[in-house]
C-alpha cells in the first residue's frame, strides 16, 4: 500500500496510516470468512502490472486482487502464461507484455468456480474455456495478494499463508 496515495505503512509496526490519518491494524482472519462466490459469473476485465511487482486483476469497478507472488494461467492443464513471462523474449518478434496477455485470455471468459487453499493461501480461479489462474504466495515473510469484494470487505494474505483483514485502530 505504501506509495499508493492511499496509506501508508508506520515504521516498525503492521499498522498503516490512512490519508484520513486513522490507524488500522491487521486483524487474523479464519479462511472460511473469505468468501470467493461473489467472483462467479464475473469476468477479470483487466490486468495491469506496477513496477517493481504489482499485478492487478481488476473485476469491473468493484472488486479487485492485487498480487505481489507469482501467478500463472493454465489452459488445459498446461501453463500458457504466468508472471515470470513478463518482458520475456523467448526468441519471438517483441517481448511479451503479459498484462495485455492476460487481459485478453481472461476479459474473454466468465468465472465458474474460485476456490482459496487453506494453509498457503493459493488462489484458484477457473473460468469457462477451460483456462485457471493460479495465485501462489510463496514468501513466508511477505504478503503475497490482497483483494477486495465488491462489498468493500478487504482481506490480505500474509507471508506463511495467514489471512488478515483490516480494522481501526482506536
């Protein structure tokens, strides 16, 4: 969130400041209270990537993942593009743009299941078409996704695959 105009991060706590000057702390979170079903029938309208490694998978106007671990799309089982493809040449005419890829392969498809794996804190999202994106968090130290549902509920995950939601510090 740090240099999001947003919030910011307090040096040497896990609270940040908000651009209103509240407090907020993470809050441990069950992984049964992340409720992915809202993603069904949705479409990923949009990918876009922020230096140094910022993706994010935007829903429409409301809801969105941004992800900070790798990721990968699977079209039949195989990996077709994933984040580590970005800017790679592999010998074609220019290098690979994987935001423009992935919004394509995605934009095009309609979610049929979302699934979040309890322990690592993966994120399966399959879409019709038989393509899936894979969210692997893969730091035991830093968050590797946060999302937020159309409703405005924000969850994070943190290294180790522990899952955090927001709330005001007082």
């Amino acid at each position: 969130m740090q240099g999001s105009g947003r919030a910011r991060r307090l040096p040497g706590t896990l609270g940040i400041t908000t651009t209103m000057g509240q407090v907020i702390y993470p809050q441990p979170t069950s992984p049964g209270k992340v409720d992915l079903s809202w993603m069904i029938g949705r479409t990923i309208t949009d990918v876009s990537f922020t230096e140094p490694v910022h993706w994010t998978f935007s829903f429409g106007e409301k809801g969105y993942i941004g992800v900070e671990c790798p990721w990968r799309i699977l079209k039949q089982g195989r990996t077709t593009l994933s984040s580590d493809d970005h800017r790679q040449q592999y010998g074609l005419p220019a290098p690979i743009d994987a935001a423009a890829e992935a919004t394509k392969l995605l934009s095009a498809v309609v979610i049929d299941a979302a699934q979040l794996r309890v322990g690592t804190s993966d994120i399966f999202i399959d879409f019709s078409g038989n393509l899936r994106l894979e969210i692997i968090p893969i730091s035991s130290g830093y968050e590797g996704w946060q999302m937020m549902d159309p409703f405005g509920t924000e969850f994070f995950a943190q290294g180790g695959g522990q899952i955090c939601t927001w709330e005001g510090g007082r």
